[in-house]
C-alpha cells in the first residue's frame, strides 16, 4: 500500500507539479546555496540561487512522462513481436525472435546509448532509444506467455468453431496474458526511470536549464561535501519512485497469480 501511494504521489507530482509550487525552477537569485528550511525556500537553494523545492517537483515531469513514454513504446513493440512469433510458429518466429536475439546482445544501457547518440539529446530520443532497448524484453515474455496460452482448451475451441486467428490473439489470448504483462510493464517501467536518470547524470538525456533529477544529481555533486542535499534528493526521488514501481509490480503479480493468494 505504501508503494501504491508513493507511486500515485510521484504520478500526481508529474502531473500536476506546475501548480504546487510558485516559485520559478529557472529564475536564478543572488540568494544561491541556501540550506533546507531557509525562509522562503523549504528545499534550500542551489548554486545558482534557484528555488531547490520547485526544480524538484518540476524534475517528475521529464523523467516519468520519458519512463512512461519509453514503456508504452517498448511494450507496443513488444507486444507485436511477440504475439506474432507465439502465434504463428514456423519461419515468422524463428526470424522474429533470431532478431529479438540479436538485439538482447547488446547491453541495453550501450543500445540505448547508441540511439542517443545517433540521434540526439532530449526526450523524444530517450523514449526512442529505451522503448528500442527494452522491447526484445518484452517480446520474449509475450513470446514465452503466449506460445504456452495457445496450447490451451479455450484456444482449441476457438479454432474449432471457426474464429479467425485475428480474433483468437485479441479477444481470446490477450485477455488471459494482462496479469503477466502488465507485471512486466511496470518492471519495464522502473528499468526505463533508471536509464532516464543515467543519460541525464552523462548529458544524453533532458539538457539544463530545464530541472530533471538526474542532471540535478550532477549537478549536485560538486558541492557533495558543503551542500549534500542538492545530489541526495533527486536521487533519493529517483531511488524511491524506481522501488515503487518495482513494489506495484510485485503487487499486482501476487493479486493475477492465484497460487499465491490466501
């Protein structure tokens, strides 16, 4: 429950973060490294006098809207590779899969360093490049998940009667594979925020002045050792938004897996 909430938290933030804070995440003042709980500023202030508490809640939006983008993109991808290749068998999965292989040997944070590269900096480049990296995950489950459906009684009688094979992957499998999915989606999800934070701590993701936790984490760790905090709380916000979507995740693979529920 505690990460339930924390994770709606972290979506509302993302959401609605322009109007919980008045104060503006670019406009620098000469009161620059001010401490937490200084008057006016909550959060403190960072070396260049911005407001901390408002760069921290305006930070959500690249980094989740990315994450969630990215997902959405790579469980897409997924989602039709791996339909096709657990569905139709023969030389559509053997060429489907052979290059879901050759992708997965690349390490996904060089893949996705690569389309950065290739592309550009900036959000529309990191949903490509971690929707790219992490689709060959998803299509394997997809794969795995509904190869093992199609040998089923409900599957059996669906061809019997006729259905076409449109119908069957979208109205009779699909329906049974959401709770393994949907469990693969949010660890997706949390892989993705990672990768998000990491090209922005290198400079390939969400480019300054714009607040984005991973870059605030660089940016912080100059003054490591006279004003922690400026590193330490983007990410701890990215450490604890990452646990949450891995705690939902688990969540709801208990609540679809009826071995486990008592």
């Amino acid at each position: 429950m505690i990460a339930w909430v924390a994770f709606l938290l972290f979506l509302a933030t993302a959401l609605f973060g322009p109007w919980l804070v008045s104060a503006d995440p670019l406009r620098q003042t000469p009161a620059s490294m001010l401490p937490i709980g200084s008057a006016g500023h909550l959060a403190g202030t960072d070396d260049l006098g911005r407001d901390q508490l408002a760069r921290l809640v305006y930070g959500a939006q690249p980094l989740i809207f990315v994450s969630i983008a990215a997902t959405i993109l790579a469980c897409g991808l997924g989602l039709i590779l791996g339909m096709a290749a657990g569905f139709y068998r023969g030389w559509v999965e053997q060429v489907t899969m052979r290059g879901v292989d050759v992708l997965l040997a690349f390490p996904s944070m060089l893949l996705v360093i690569l389309v950065v590269a290739a592309i550009g900096t900036g959000e529309t480049p990191l949903v490509l490049g971690i929707g790219v990296a992490m689709a060959p995950v998803f299509a394997r489950v997809v794969r795995a998940t509904a190869s093992r459906e199609m040998n089923r009684d409900y599957v059996m009688a669906a061809r019997a009667s006729g259905a076409r094979s449109r119908r069957i992957m979208t109205v009779e499998v699909l329906p049974n594979m959401a709770g393994p999915l949907l469990v693969q989606t949010f660890a997706i999800l949390s892989i993705s925020a990672g990768f998000a934070a990491g090209l922005s701590y290198i400079g390939l993701g969400i480019q300054p002045p714009r607040a984005d936790w991973g870059y605030m984490v660089k940016a912080g760790q100059e003054f490591v050792f006279t004003e922690p905090m400026l590193a330490v709380l983007p990410g701890v916000l990215v450490m604890l938004f990452v646990i949450a979507c891995n705690f939902v995740g688990d969540d709801l693979r208990d609540a679809f897996d009826p071995r486990r529920r008592r």
